[in-house]
C-alpha cells in the first residue's frame, strides 16, 4: 500500500466524543501521513499575535480516523514513524489564566515570542551540517517534536481536546515523538484516532502552557491488536520508547496521576514476572519512576518509566 | 591535606535544627569520606524483619559538619565524588500507613525484601567482568547510589530527617550522587551539613516510600562560596550533574514544588541572558523541564532541569 496522506481540511476536531463520525477508514497495517496545524489554528504569526484567553476551540485534532475492525476491548497500536515540521516559525505564549507560573505578579501574560525554525527546511530536515533548530532570541534548541494531543473516542464522557484522560487527548508528553509507539485501549468501535497540537521543542512539564507550537507533518502506522492477545486490559495510553515501557495518566493533581500510573507499572511487571502487586510495588521503585509529562492541562500527566531490561512486550 | 574519615559513630543526627552543635570542623577545600547507616539503623536484616510504622527516629545523618567560615547568605557547595557501598545487602520494604500506594488492598504492608550486592566486593567495587547490581529475586538492578538525606542547619524552623524542606534534608533525588554537586543555602554560621540515608538504587519517585537502603561511604569535598560571588540568591539546594543544573524544591504538594522549582529555574536563566522573567518562563517551557524526586515523604521534592548548554554556573 502506498502511504495515504489525510489533512486537517479532510477534518478536525476539538472534542474527543464517544459517538465521532469518522472522516475516513484505513485498514491496519495502513501507513499514514496526517497533516496537522498547530495548536492555535494558525491565529499566531507574528510577535504582536497575542492570545487574551484560552479559545473554546484549540488544539484542533486531525481525524477521526476510523481503523478496520477495531472493537471495544482492543488495543490501537500507533507506530510514529517521524514528525516534520510543516512551517518556518512556532510560537510559545502566555495566556492570562492559564500556566504554572500564572498569578505571578513578575509574569506578562498574554505574551507571544516566535520560534523561527533554522538551519533547515521549511519542512524541519537539516539543510546544512547542522541539526535543525528553533531560536529563541540567540539562543538555540535542538528541533525534537512532540505530538501535543493524540487519542481516540472515550468510552462514555466527552472531553475537548485540550484535556487528557484514558482516551489520549491532551497528554503533552515529550516521548510521543518519532521513532516511539503509543498504545492506546479502544473503547469505540474503529477506534477513531485523531491528532494535532504538536510542537517543535517542548520542557517536560509545559510549564507556561505551551511548547513552540506548531503545524506538522506525521507518518504512523496502525495497528489493532486482539483484546485476547494482550498480557495486560489496558485502561489508559502506553509509550513504548527505544528503552522503556511507560504508561501515562492523568488526573486533578499530579499525586493521584502518579498513583494512577504507578498502579499501571505494577501490573505490567506483575504480569511479567509472577510477582503479586505487593513484589511489583517494591520492584517498581528500584528502577526507572515517575516522570512528569504536564502540569498546566485542566487535568494533569504524569507517566512511570519501566526499563525494556525488566518488561517485555504486554502485548 | 589527606582525606579525613567521618563516622556514624563520631555522631548522627535525626533532626535538622537552627542551633545543630557540630560534631567536627572542617576546612573550605578539605577532602572527607562520610560514612552513614542505612536508614533503618541497621534494624531491617532478613525478610522477617518488618517495620510495623514509620520509626519516630529515621534517617539518621552523620554530621552536623561545621565548615569553617560559612555564614548566613554564603553558598555551601558539595562536591560528591563517589558513594560506595558498605555492606553486602540494601533492603526495600513496604510500610503500613507510608508509600504511593498505600490503601491500595492488593498491597501488603509490612513486608520486607532483602536486595543482595553481587558482582562486587563488600565495598560495592566490581570484583569481575560486571558492574555491580543489586538483585531483587532474579532480577539484577545496576548499583547507582543515591545519598537520600543530605542537608544544612535550616533558618528557624526544625525538620526531622525525614522531611525534605529549603535546608535539604530528605530529597530522594536519583542526582545526589556520585559524580554530582550540590549547593545548599547556608542558614546558620558552619553551615551544619550532616548526610545519611542512602540506596543502592532507587526509582525517581521512591514509589514504596524507600529505595534499596544501605550502608555507605561517601567521598565529599565542601567548600564555601561567598554571597557576593553568586548570580542569584539561592534559597533552596540546587544539583549540578553532567550536562544540568536542577534546582530542588519541596511542598505540601508536587504542583506547589514544581511551581518553586519552577520559579527558580526562570530566576536563574533570567540572570544568565538578561532576559525578564517572562521570556526566562517561556524559555524554561522549551527544554529540559520538571523531573519527580520523591513523592511519598511528608513533603514532596521535584527539580527543574536546565541543559548547561543554557546556563553557566550561577556561583
């Protein structure tokens, strides 16, 4: 098969919904190209764009994507074989009401600063003997992509797409990237993936509420894989990068996420290695750990490194 | 100067107070080997031995270690040159009432696991063709030392050794360690530093409430470090590893310390490049970004990495 590309014109949404209509259907093991536009519809071109408040409608998500014979109970596999960079410029902002640091009587918000994309094309590749980068006044940052929002239809509640849950959604984690796979637990049938909100460079943590947001460009590849062939009921979104396992959660504080993927952690090495959960708790905390993805979304991630050494594939 | 030995024997500390009465004094530039118990005072040997609650004294810190010269507003800076370990076995346990998961009923408390050192000498050197490692059952966990309570006389308030506060005390950060450094606020005149409480490996968030704990040695050289020679004043510890610097802060919760962290992340890259606070934010947003330390003592830790390549040393 020859790669398909589907674009944000095709269709976009900006809630994930248990009853979304699909704008197209694939087959698995199809390979996609999904054509994204940042974050902020393209409404920030220059410093003097600023953004006074949260728009209703933000991170608009490329798709639905309906995959073939994807039923409830099973697992979407989302190979990200690379993220391009689709333009020359992303913009990292402030927004009054919104960010870690909000209420700050130092911090200006709104504020906008543009993030011209250098030593590479207006597609993100290298055309020179560097590495593609983004600047920040003088100052310059390596080009590492993340896919901000990545999901699929929820199982009952509905959540824009500026909010993370077990569905995916607005997870902001830095290891969604090119070269790593997401797993995600499908609760509708075809699944229904849908993608935007990506950035060029993005901190850990998100800290003012967005990275150097950006249009791009995305090859995946999908997969379903049968309830029955999995090691573990997966209830929430898994990274799989070169290294480890890592499920990721969200929830209204970070504690009760860290809980959350932690609990997940215990249960993927549980099912490994024949500890009880009691084993597994222990084991969990020797090696590897918690990791911050956001702390600015209205629900908040976090995700729980498990090294490849001591997890094999659940699925 | 030779390498002058500190022991737990010479005194240990279970609380970190303003008027800490030093057990010896040190001069800036002087080469120490600390030793420290295990944080359970060698009470945990086999895996019948459980902990029934929280000991009201734990985490004992060798020292208070007066430095000669320091003062209130100085910067003590700690420089770790190698945590070897010093004896045969760490433990990892479960405690009723501590620990991420407690209250979950498929979690056992009290338990104990014993994690043996092997392929390595009794000093935690590797004796063969392998780095050392701890095992857990079959499994083998690479020896990476962690030095968990490591702190200063504080400003007015009192913090058992349990708690990790601005002074230091019980951070639980995977950095401290070898090859390191640290900077610590000096509160009080000598500073006080006194350190113990240490793993032979432990997992970012110390999930269980404890690493694999275990008797060491520690090779420190300390220095001092004039208010005036400093970019910032800093408040709170900050770790230097290879290629970051990471401030260190604690709160009630993990969205409180990410926002001091966070604070003195935008604090330290605005002194750097001249930038105001709110591009310093902006900037923080882009790379590196916030990292879990522990979320299970009475205060929770996190740090805020910045790549050096963004930031020279403040000192």
């Amino acid at each position: 098969m020859s790669r398909r590309t589907i674009s944000h014109e095709d269709g976009a949404i900006y809630e994930f919904t248990p009853d979304l209509e699909a704008i197209t259907t694939v087959e698995p093991g199809e390979e996609l190209t999904i054509e994204t536009r940042d974050s902020l519809d393209g409404a920030v071109q220059t410093e003097s764009d600023v953004i006074e408040s949260v728009p209703d409608e933000v991170n608009a998500a490329t798709g639905p994507i309906a995959v073939e014979g994807a039923e409830p109970g099973d697992v979407l596999r989302v190979e990200i074989e690379d993220v391009r960079l689709a333009e020359d410029r992303g913009r990292i902002i402030t927004i009054d009401g919104f960010g870690l640091l909000d209420g700050d009587e130092e911090i200006e918000a709104p504020r906008t600063r543009i993030t011209p994309v250098s030593q590479a094309d207006a597609d993100g590749e290298a055309d020179g003997d560097g590495e593609p980068t983004i600047t920040f006044d003088d100052l310059e940052v390596p080009v590492e992509p993340v896919i901000g929002t990545i999901g699929v239809a929820p199982a009952a509640e509905s959540y824009a797409t500026l909010v993370p849950h077990d569905h995916g959604g607005n997870l902001d984690t830095t290891d969604v990237t090119g070269g790593n796979t997401v797993y995600f637990p499908v609760f509708q049938a075809g699944a229904m993936l849908a993608m935007g909100d990506c950035k060029a460079a993005m901190a850990d943590g998100e800290m003012c509420g967005t990275g150097a947001e950006i249009a791009t460009e995305i090859d995946v590849t999908v997969d379903v894989l049968d309830a029955d062939e999995t090691a573990v009921d997966l209830e929430r979104p898994l990274v799989e990068t070169d290294d480890a396992w890592k499920p990721i959660a969200s929830a209204e504080t970070l504690e009760a996420a860290c809980e959350l993927a932690n609990r997940d952690a215990v249960d993927l090495l549980a099912a490994e290695h024949g500890f009880d959960d009691t084993d597994a708790y222990l084991f969990s905390s020797l090696t590897g750990g918690l990791e911050i993805s956001q702390v600015v979304d209205p629900l908040v991630t976090v995700r729980n490194a498990i090294p490849k050494e001591y997890l094999s594939s659940p699925f």
